[in-house]
C-alpha cells in the first residue's frame, strides 16, 4: 500500500464514518460506500468529528468520494470493512467484485470470526483482522462524536500497514496477536448488551457496583468459555483479563479511586448495541454472548447469564420500543429461555 492510493470504507455507520473522516483530514483519499441517508446528511452538512476529548474537525464533502455504488473502489489500495458481522458476506462478494486484486482488506469490526469470513471468500487477498477500542455515536447533521478513547489495532504484515494508515488524531498499531486482541475485546464488549440492557449512560453504568458485579459475573462465563477451548485472551486494558471480574466487584469507592480516574468516557456515551436498539436495527448479540453460549454447549458448561442476556436482548428487538431500562436484578431473575 502507498499512502496516495484510495482507502475504501466499506460500511460507512458511525465507526467507518469516523476513521474514513479522520484518513481524510489527514490528507488521505477516502471513499466511503454508505447508504443514501448517511451521504444526504454528509453532502447537506459536511462531515463532523468531535470527541469527549475536544476533538472538533469538519470534512467538506467534496473531500471524500460518498456513494452507494461500489464501483467508487475499483482503485482501492486499502479497504475497512466496519459492516455489521451479519454482513461480513455480502460485504466480502461486493469487495470481490470491485476492489482491485492487490488491495489490502482490513476488517474493524466487533467480533471473532469476521476475518475468517473474508478469507474463505476472498482467496489469494491479503485479509487483515483489526479491533477499533473506542466508541463512536451518530448524532446527526453530518456529526460523529467518539465517546471513549484507545488507539486501533491491526494485524502485523510486511508492508507496515498499521503505520502506513496511521494519522494525526487516528493511531493505528501494530500486534502479532490479532487473535488474542479480538478475544480480549469481546471479552469486554459482553458490556455492550448490559448497557443496552439497562438504557443508562456507560459511565453512570460503570460507576455502580450492582451493574459492574453483573459485568464481572458475565466476564467470568467468557474466561471460563474461553479457557475450555483454549483460547488466550489479550486485553485491551492495562489490567489483564483474568484479573478484570476481581476489580469490577470492588466497593464504589476503592473502584472509582483505583480505576474510576482511568476510565476515558464521555459522560453521555452508551454502546453502539443500545444505539442499535434506539434505532430498531437488529443488534450484533449472536456475535458476543452468542459466541460464549456456543463455546459453552461444546463443552457443557453453564452460562446461564450469557442466556438469559441474549433472551432479553432478542425480546427487545422484537418488541423495537428501545432499551427496556431493566435493573441488574431483573437480569439476573430473567427467566431461562
């Protein structure tokens, strides 16, 4: 990959708008394949990227190449796919048919099996797994405010792509452990459905040590899964994942005074799950909790949590009404399914 050729974002939502935004203030060509609302509210507004840090840039529109037609990367040096997992397929037949043979394929999406999806079906490409840490939310009028911090992850190459793609204000590293990253990562997006859940800001959420034992309880079903099938996981915080369900039962107090100062969060942020709910799309539940419970009936363990939080999270899909507001008791009392 050169820096001068194009970088396509294949899905451009919340994420892939704000990181193709970033790639172009940086001077970057980007072109972002977005659906019709999403490029109305770009060429009306410009693009907008904000953050609980004070970041505050704006993207005219004529910077970025917006469409709906795929076609905008047949000159793709770089391709991100930040699709929804359940679309990781489709999304790999669209890139077949227009992104240039040599073109390197990065997926920075939640979940595990993505990048094995783009392999199967993109043969003889270079397919890179990634982990995006932070979190972003669509606001509107063209604006995209990332509401936690961490820098981006991707897979070690020769070509030094993390470095290559790496920007003022949008960092990218490198790790031979892709693998171990992404468990990690799920390890602690199994927040995301318990934010959804309860429809409370994730710092307010965080500060509770009703809801962080709730978390550590559904954290301790992941390692106990994860070890079963002899999975190492990376984490993506400075505290080790065995280590994290130990800190999270902490009292208020020694919580907040040992990690409550580290935790980067924007006092409004919530997970793109409870934004997902909001909005009536379908959630990425059978990608996190889904992953456990199927590790789980492999090995006939008992994560009777992970259940009943993909129950409740399916009910509320059906029901398209938002986040319930449910409390860590009614959780934890939700029937089996």
């Amino acid at each position: 990959m050169t820096a001068d050729r194009l970088i396509g974002i294949a899905g451009a939502g919340s994420i892939g708008c704000f990181v193709g935004g970033m790639l172009a203030a940086g001077g970057r060509q980007v072109a972002l394949l977005a659906r019709p609302r999403v490029i109305a509210e770009i060429e009306s507004n410009g693009l907008r990227l904000t953050s609980f840090e004070g970041l505050d840039r704006r993207i005219a529109a004529d910077q970025l190449t917006l469409s709906e037609n795929p076609s905008i990367f047949d000159d793709a040096g770089v391709v991100l796919v930040t699709v929804k997992s359940a679309d990781t397929a489709e999304i790999a037949g669209v890139i077949a048919r227009h992104a240039p043979h040599d073109a390197v394929i990065v997926s920075l999406q939640n979940g595990v099996g993505n990048v094995g999806v783009l392999r199967e079906r993109l043969p003889g490409r270079i397919v890179l797994g990634g982990m995006v840490p932070f979190n972003v939310v669509s606001v509107g009028q063209g604006r995209f405010h990332r509401s936690t911090s961490g820098d981006i992850v991707i897979e070690a190459d020769e070509a030094a792509t993390a470095e290559r793609l790496s920007v003022p204000g949008l960092k990218l590293r490198a790790t031979q452990d892709i693998s171990g990253v992404q468990w990690g990562k799920l390890l602690v997006n199994l927040n995301n459905a318990l934010n959804a859940l309860a429809g409370l800001p994730l710092r307010r959420q965080l500060a509770l040590r009703t809801w962080r034992r709730l978390f550590a309880d559904q954290m301790a079903e992941g390692l106990a899964a994860l070890k079963a099938e002899g999975i190492k996981p990376v984490s993506s915080t400075p505290v080790p994942a065995n280590w994290t369900p130990h800190l999270l039962r902490l009292p208020d107090g020694i919580f907040n005074a040992v990690l409550g100062r580290t935790m980067k969060i924007d006092p409004e942020a919530r997970s793109s799950m409870w934004e997902d709910l909001q909005r009536g799309r379908a959630t990425e539940i059978d990608y996190l909790q889904g992953v456990i419970t199927e590790i789980a009936d492999r090995h006939g363990l008992q994560v009777p949590l992970s259940r009943r939080i993909v129950a409740l999270i399916r009910n509320a899909e059906q029901a398209g009404k938002g986040s319930p507001g449910l409390t860590p008791e009614q959780i934890r009392d939700a029937p089996l399914p």
